[in-house]
C-alpha cells in the first residue's frame, strides 16, 4: 500500500505509512480513500481532533499498564512510535499552512 503525501505551498511534503495516514485521515474527518484537501479554516478542527485521538490513546496505554501492575501481569506492549511522535510533523505542518493560509493536500 501507498504511503500517504501531505503537500502544501509553504512546506515541505510530509509523509506517513498506508496505516498511519489512513488514521490521522478518518481522525480529522477526511476520506482516506481518494485525494483530499485540509482548508485553512478546517485546520483548528482538525488538530483538536488529533489532540483529543493522542490524548485517548495515551490514557488508554496508562490505563491498560496500571491494569496489569494490579493484576501482576507483564506490562502491555504498545507500538514504539506513539500517534504523538507520528503527528509531531503534521502539526508543524499544519501550523506553517495556516500562518501561510496556504492549504493542504494529499493523493494528487
């Protein structure tokens, strides 16, 4: 599968693995089917969208090792890039097009 290809006027391309890109998409509300474009306008939205997915996945994750402190179990193993570090470039990204008021794309 493809890797997804953020691209804007302003800004060099950011790139994210078929999985990654597909979620950070259906997150932010887009279709991660076809070529899309992330408004100026829409992009308060949609780092409030991924915040909230980051801040729900790291609660998760404490959520499931306290779990299994409690019961005595090994600690859960979770992916060794967080949805936090995989965003980090999107955002920067992300805060570059609005200052720009330049939008961005994928799939074109």
């Amino acid at each position: 599968m493809n890797p997804y290809r953020f691209k804007s006027r302003d800004t060099g391309d950011v790139v994210m693995l078929h999985h990654t890109g597909k979620r950070v998409l259906q997150i932010i509300g887009k279709d991660p089917d076809g070529p899309g474009v992330l408004l100026v306008e829409q992009m308060p939205a949609a780092v409030a969208a991924l915040q909230a997915a980051i801040e729900q996945e790291e609660a998760e994750q404490k959520r499931l090792k306290e779990e299994a402190r409690v019961n005595g179990e090994p600690p859960p193993e979770f992916e060794v890039v967080s949805l936090r570090m995989r965003c980090a470039p999107l955002f920067e990204m992300i805060d570059r097009c609005q200052k720009a008021g330049v939008e961005i794309v994928w799939g074109i």
